[in-house]
C-alpha cells in the first residue's frame, strides 16, 4: 500500500522534498551550524544546480538530499518516502536503484577495473555476473570507454576516471544524479567534456540531476540555480 | 557468484593487502593453527588414556562382577542365571586374599586373586609370559593342584628383581596371622612360574595370581570358597543394564558391580582432566581467534573509504558485515585446516615413535596413548570455526556502522 507521501509525490512528481533542514558539527568549542532551515524540491527531469563557496554546506546538503547523510532537524523525502523513517537496508535500496553519485574526487574502487566498478551497482541490484558485466560494459560505450574497460583508476586520466564514474552511477538508469563538484578536480577542457557528457546523458535518459560547484560558469546551463549562502538556500 | 563473494574475493586477496595487514593476518592464521593442534594433540592423549585405561581395566576385571556376601561358593548359586543370558560370552569364579610378598630384598603388600584355570582364560585376555618349558597357563598353574605355584604381575616382579628368564624362582609370602593355626610358621613359599602385563601399572604392582585351590589351601579357606564371579559380555556397555538384573534376581545378599563402577575413580579423574584440558585449550583457541579481531579492525580503517563508497553505491550494513565476517572466517578456516593437519600428524609421530616417556608410577601407562577420534577432530574443526566466525562477525558489526559521510571524506 502507497503511503500518503508517495501518492503525493506521484501526483506531483515530485522527486526530493527538504523541508527547513538543518545541519549542524560540533566544534571545538560551540557547534558550527552549516544549513540553517534549508527548504527545497524538484521534479523528475528537472536539471537544478546548486552554487556557492567553498564551505557553505553544499556537499551536505547534497549529502543529506542523498540519504547519505541525515539532517541534525528537518525532513527529506525522496521520491516520496521520509528518509529518517527508513531503516538502512531500505535507504540502501533507495540509493541504489534511485540515486546515481558522482563525485570531485571520483570514489572509483581502486583495486577494481573500470568494468567491476560500473559492474558493482548491478550487483548490489541482484543481476547475475554476466547480466551485470553486459550492462557495465554499454555504460562505459555511451562513455567512450570500452577501451578503458579492463583498466583500474590508477591506469586512467582524471577524465576517464570521471567518466566512469558517471557510468556508474547511470548504469541502473536512476531517477536522479547527484553531483558533486563533478568536473572540479579536472582541468577546463577535460571539465567541459565531462559535463557535456554528464548532461547528455541526463537528457537522454530523462534523469533529473542536481549539480552542486563553486564554478558559476559551469551551471550557465542550468536551467534552474540556487545559491547557498549562510546556510540557507535561494534562487540564483 | 554472488555480490558478497565478488567483492570479498577482491577485498581479501593477499597481495591487495599492506605488508603490515600480511603479517598480522599470517601471524592470527599460525595462532589458531596452534591452538587447533593444541587441541587435537591434548584430547587424542587424554582419549587415548581413557581408552587404554578402559580396555587395561575390561582385560584384567571382566565387564561385570558378582560379589557374595559371605564368600560361599558363588559360581554354584549363579550359574543357571548366567546360562539364561545370551549376551554373556564368559564366566569365572574368583577369590580375593592380601598378603605380604617378600623377594629380591624388598617387601610389598599383595593383592592375591585365586583363578579358576580352566574359565579364566574365557574372562581374561591378558598377556602371560612363561618359561618355555610351560606353555600354557594349566601347566603353569594346574587347576586342581595345591601347590603353591604363582604368577606375578609385572611390576610386582620388577620389585621382587624377577624377570621371566630367572622362572622359576621363588619368594616367600607373609600370610596374616589370622589366616594360619596358632603356631604354624606364617611365612609361606611360593613358586612364581609367570608373569603376566595387564598394561596398568596399578594392577601390574600389585596383583599376584594362583589356582583356587591352591590359595584357598595357602590361607586355609574351605573349598568352595569365592570371592564372586566374573562375566564377560559381548557388550561392555550393557554391564550397567545386566547388573540390574542380577540384582533383583539374586536378592540383596548379592551386589552386581559393572566395570566402570569398579574404577569409577580413574575414569571420573580422566574425564575431570578431558574437561578441563578441553575448557583450557578452547579459552585459548578462543584468544587465538580473537586476533582475527586485530586483522579486521585493521583492514575495515584501511578500507573505510571503499566502505563508503559501496554504501553509497546502495550496498546494505548487513551485506558489509558479511564481505568482513568472511575475511575472518577465510582466515579461520585456513588456520583452523592448518592446525588440524598439523595435530593430527603430531598425534600419529607420538603414536608411531616412543617420543615421551611417562612415569608408570603415575600414569599407571608406560607409554603415551593417543586415539585420533575423526567425530572429535571434526568437533574441534567445527568449534574452532565457530569461534572464529563469532568474533569476526563481531568485529565486522561494529565496524560497517562508520558513517558514509566521514568514509568518503577518507577515500
């Protein structure tokens, strides 16, 4: 039975809800607070990038809109379920077959190929080996990176290893990408191939995604940017 | 295969890990292998020993004894009921005096058991060594002679400086006073024609045998004197069972005593050391498989990262601590196999090779037994495994719930 949320979700298609979230550390001597009543949605197929400094708290909230991290107050819905209502095992579930990551710093295993790390999200999913193995290695194609496939991240470029892992958090087909800084650790050039290959794949696929960076000219087409600014959200 | 499989295939391949990890996990394997051999070498010794004091006691006392009160001729009043049970492969009558035995230059108390030649060798398989010219054991102790023809037990005649190439040889015996007429000398020749190895230093010290007739003749006992009789049966576990019936078929003048009652002592001793041998080397197998603990906190650190990363990816806490549990258990099992090959091959060169002496004044043994039991090897296999999945689930547990925020933060 669908609960109330998830009917209104649906009805909305709305995808991720945060209502007045808050996140605050403890510090050494009182707690740093990082968001302070941050309010946001956005529907499936949307494209929303998020813009700020360094150190705002955009990777937290990005984070807590991910259910990778939870909010000190507040509530998140994803896909029309509360997050902090869900045990880890449905939260895992969530994040797998509906969320894709992609990161600065890439967060590809290292012991792994390029192939095994797109592999290990099918995997997680239940598919066989071989199911799995097939998927990964069209996700890495649509990448330009067959030939890369038996490849581990210390044999590949900074570009490669961001463009698998986009692969990877695509390879499920999720509803939503989060991306963090995701061409930041890479020069112009490379940065700008990779986001055009993160965008067209979003638009292919009808995923929506949320791009967070301290670039401001990255997110020129971005529809729709916020700015976080003292903890606190607003159109950019 | 499945996800657990594939990413704990790659997370505990050795040349993945550092050479600080190798060494800890080599050093836990080696641990529990130890401890696993420790294992299996102490219970196939202490096994071993029940074992041999078990077949010692069943060869030298029979599986049941019937004891009369009075000492009247017991084999009389039993015999009937004896041939009514199939199960009883053998019967012989006995009798029971103490003594002195002088030899040698030494004196010791004696335990005289009067036989009946032509039954005993139905009850009592043990080995009697003789001089060539006796070569059985009626010819050593004539069943109805009087004579006062004997053969000692091994270490008795150890102490009386007799060995079976000085037979026949004889000592002189001290029978109390009360069983010789006033004025009669109470010093007694015997003849020793044998000596007989039970295997258990306690009976070999102290036991001496003669003819019924002829000890009854030594202490001047009537002639159907008995002490009781002893049974053999075709199971020595159903002596319990048949001392029952004896009992409430004989009447309270009677006492059945199955074998395990008339050395309950020794066996409660060997299976009071079996326990606490068993609690000792499982507390420090235990020890051991706790440096699995050590290997995993160890490898979950260096792993936190790729932890988070997993987690991110939507892999659960459950399937974590599953791809750790069996990085504790490979190396569990692997130790555990290890040790098991290595007990069972230092029980069969201690069985195989007289390496250590042991004391027979102590161990009633003189030589170290060992019984290799697969049901027991496989018990501490399965125990040692147990354990070493029990602390590396508890590590993992504790260790998967690092939060994924602080985990990508590392990686």
């Amino acid at each position: 039975m669908k609960s109330e949320g998830q009917a209104k979700a649906k009805a909305n298609n709305m995808i991720v809800e945060a209502k007045n979230v808050h996140k605050s550390y403890d510090g050494e001597t009182e707690a740093v607070e990082v968001l302070r009543g941050v309010d946001f949605s956005m529907n499936e197929g949307e494209l929303v990038g998020i813009y700020g400094a360094s150190g705002t708290g955009k990777s937290t909230l990005l984070h807590i809109l991910g259910s990778i991290d939870v909010p000190t107050q507040g509530t998140v819905a994803l896909f029309g379920n509360d997050v902090a209502a869900m045990g880890d095992a449905q939260r895992a579930g969530l994040r797998n077959t509906h969320v894709g990551f992609v990161f600065q710093f890439y967060h590809l295993l290292p012991e792994f190929t390029a192939l095994e790390n797109v592999m290990i999200p099918c995997m997680i999913a239940g598919r066989q080996p071989k199911e799995a193995h097939e998927c990964a290695a069209e996700a890495l194609e649509k990448m330009g990176l067959s030939h890369r496939a038996s490849h581990r991240p210390a044999e590949m470029s900074g570009g490669e290893r961001q463009r698998a892992a986009i692969a990877r958090a695509a390879v499920l087909r999720p509803k939503l990408i989060l991306a963090d800084e995701p061409t930041g650790n890479l020069d112009r050039e490379t940065g700008n191939k990779v986001w055009e290959y993160l965008l067209r794949l979003t638009k292919d696929e009808g995923m929506a995604m949320i791009v967070v960076s301290h670039n401001h000219d990255l997110l020129g087409d971005v529809p729709l940017v916020y700015e976080l600014k003292d903890g606190a959200i607003a159109r950019g | 295969m499945s996800l657990v499989r594939y990413i704990s295939a790659h997370f505990n391949r050795h040349k993945t890990l550092s050479p600080s990890l190798r060494v800890m996990k080599v050093v836990t394997i080696v641990g529990i292998a130890m401890a696993t051999a420790t294992l299996i070498v102490t219970l196939a010794i202490l096994t071993g020993f029940e074992r041999e004091y078990r077949r010692t006691i069943l060869d030298f006392n029979a599986h049941l004894v019937l004891l009369k009160a009075g000492e009247t001729d017991a084999m009389a009043d039993v015999s009937d009921l004896i041939g009514s049970r199939e199960s009883i492969k053998g019967a012989t009558p006995f009798l029971y005096r103490e003594g002195l035995m002088l030899g040698g230059g030494s004196i010791k108390g004696v335990i005289m058991k009067g036989i009946d030649v032509a039954t005993f060798r139905d009850v009592n398989p043990m080995r009697i060594m003789m001089p060539p010219d006796l070569p059985t054991l009626e010819s050593a102790l004539p069943p109805t002679s009087t004579k006062p023809y004997v053969i000692l037990g091994a270490g008795l005649a150890k102490s009386m400086k007799l060995a079976v190439k000085d037979l026949p040889a004889t000592v002189r015996f001290l029978v109390p006073t009360s069983a010789v007429a006033k004025g009669e000398d109470k010093f007694k020749e015997l003849k020793v024609l044998g000596i007989f190895d039970a295997g258990l230093y306690d009976y070999d010290a102290q036991f001496a045998l003669m003819a019924l007739p002829a000890l009854r003749t030594l202490f001047e006992l009537p002639e159907s004197r008995t002490t009781g009789v002893e049974l053999v049966l075709d199971d020595p576990d159903n002596a319990k069972e048949l001392a029952k019936w004896f009992e409430g078929k004989l009447g309270p003048v009677w006492r059945a005593v199955p074998w395990s009652e008339l050395n309950a002592e020794i066996f409660k001793a060997v299976e009071m050391e079996k326990t606490t041998f068993s609690l000792i080397m499982g507390v420090l197998m235990v020890v051991a498989a706790f440096n699995i603990i050590g290997v995993l906190v160890l490898m979950i650190l260096m792993r936190t990262g790729e932890i988070a990363i997993l987690r991110s990816l939507g892999m659960t806490q459950r399937a974590l601590v599953r791809v750790f549990t069996r990085g504790g258990l490979i190396i569990g099992v692997l130790g555990v196999g290890i040790g098991t090959a290595v007990g069972i091959g230092l029980a069969l060169i201690l069985a195989r090779f007289d390496i250590v002496h042991i004391a027979p004044e102590i161990y009633f043994l003189n030589r170290l037994p060992i019984d290799i039991s697969p049901l027991v090897c496989g018990i501490i296999a399965v125990f040692c495994i147990a354990a070493c999945w029990c602390t590396s689930w508890l590590a993992a547990t504790k260790l998967a719930r690092l939060p994924i925020v602080e985990g990508l933060n590392r990686a």
